[in-house]
C-alpha cells in the first residue's frame, strides 16, 4: 500500500480543526481537497522545483501571497473520484 493510501486511512481519525503534517511525495491536488472536504488543516512539503509556479513563489520576497496553482487533467479525474 503506498504512502497516499496510508494518509487517507489515517485522514479517518483526524478531527475537524486539526492540522496534519506531510513530508515531501503528499502534494497532490486530490489529497487537498480530501482534506478541505473533511475540515482537516494541512501543510504539506514540496521540492521547490516541483512547479515553476512554486519556485517564484519560493523566492519571491512576499509574506502574504495566494498562489493558485493550475489542475492537470489527471488530477482533476482523481478530484472527481474524491468528492462524488
């Protein structure tokens, strides 16, 4: 059982309001929306490099900046599975 499959069993047992923590391989659009659909906080690591829009996030000199990163087609299928 992979990593991602192992976060959405323990996803189970997070209460609303909670916070989890994820090391680098968690980001992924479908796993965001998990978690916003059950109320559950998270902050997930990421390579800076993954995106370029992640990288001038990165090193832009900004505090308090929304980024707003694009769906890929793949993604958007595993949404759909997600929400429904």
């Amino acid at each position: 059982m992979g990593e991602r499959d192992l976060a959405v069993r323990h996803l189970e047992f997070a209460k609303p309001d909670g916070l989890i923590l994820y090391d680098r391989g968690y980001p992924a659009t479908w796993m965001f929306i998990l978690h916003r659909k059950k109320g559950v906080n998270f902050c997930m690591r990421t390579v800076v490099d993954a995106s370029n829009i992640l990288s001038s996030f990165y090193y832009l000199d900004d505090d308090d900046l929304v980024v707003t990163i694009p769906c890929t087609e793949k993604s958007l299928r595993r949404c759909r599975n997600v929400v429904e």
